[in-house]
C-alpha cells in the first residue's frame, strides 16, 4: 500500500502573529536563527513519506485543504500539518502514517491534547474537496466518526501542540528547542 501524503499547511495570513507584535509572515519568522516553517519542513523530509506544500495563499484553511488534496488527489491519504509545527518530530508523522493504514481518522493526542498531524484516508477524498471558508477539516473527521471509529493515537511528542502563533509561542519555541 503507498503512503499518505504529508500536506503543508502555509497559506494562512498570520493575524494573530502580527496583532501580538510580530512583523510579516509567522512562517519566516526566525527560530533559533531559522525559519518557522523550516523546522516543519526538515521534520517532514526526514520522515521519508512523500509531501505537498500548499502555500498559494487562500481564502480560508478549508480552502487551502481543499486545494492541497486536489493537487494531490491519488494520493493513499493526507497527513494534514499546519506550517507552524517546527518542533514536530519525524517519528511523529511516521506513527500517525503508519495508524492510518488501519484507520480512516487519525487523531493524535500529546498527554490529552489534540494535535497535528490528523490523517486520513483516501475515502475522505471527496469530503475534504468540499471544504472551504475558514473551518478546517474538522467537520470532515465528526462526519466519519458516525460511520467509522475514528483512532485517537496518543503520542509522546509535544511539538504536535505546540504552534506559532504569536511572538510569545515564537520565544516558547524557542526556549524549548534550545533546551533538547
């Protein structure tokens, strides 16, 4: 069976970023000396499983889902992974891949905690094409849940909850990556 595609999420405009003080874009802002979004991308090449940047700006997050699956759609499935990830663990996306071989939802969880990246499987295809405005797949993942049991896959990363989204998640990020 091939592997789900890992869907970066980079489109967002950063609102909150900017309206905490920060300047231009939370994905090219700095973190220990290196982007944001670096971080989650190096994280993503070394799980190995195949990937697809969506950072063509759009209008909400469930248009850019939308537009990541449909430039993807053969894919066996979509790991969906918001930009603002960088302290996301390899290993991390490696399990959640690997759950969705038997499940069509992957929700991953850090000590109770939801987090990212939520799987699924290629039947979801459809639903996720639909979405768009400023909900993300959320509804897709209620919806499968009457029909499917949805796997909620407790891990022992952090950096599934831990985003960017403004300069004071920005100095957290980094405090905790300076520490490993």
């Amino acid at each position: 069976m091939s592997q789900p595609v890992v869907l970066v999420l980079a489109s967002g405009r950063g609102e909150r970023f900017i309206a905490s003080g920060g300047s231009g874009s939370k994905l090219h802002a700095l973190l220990a000396g290196k982007p944001v979004h670096q971080y989650t991308l190096d994280a993503v090449r070394a799980s190995g499983l195949p990937w697809h940047l969506e950072d063509q700006g759009h209008a909400g997050m469930g248009d850019t889902i939308a537009s990541g699956v449909r430039a993807t759609k053969d894919a066996a499935g979509w790991l969906i992974l918001p930009g603002d990830l960088p302290l996301i663990r390899p290993d991390t996306l490696r399990a959640v891949a690997a759950a969705l071989s038997e499940h069509t939802v992957v929700l991953p969880h850090y000590q109770g905690r939801r987090g990212h990246p939520v799987g699924f499987a290629a039947s979801c295809r459809d639903a996720l094409l639909l979405l768009k405005g400023p909900q993300g797949a959320a509804l897709v993942a209620r919806a499968q849940a009457v029909v499917n049991p949805v796997a909620q896959l407790e891990l022992d990363d952090p950096g599934i909850v831990i985003d960017v989204d403004t300069t004071r998640d920005l100095a957290d990020a980094e405090r905790l990556l300076t520490r490993v």
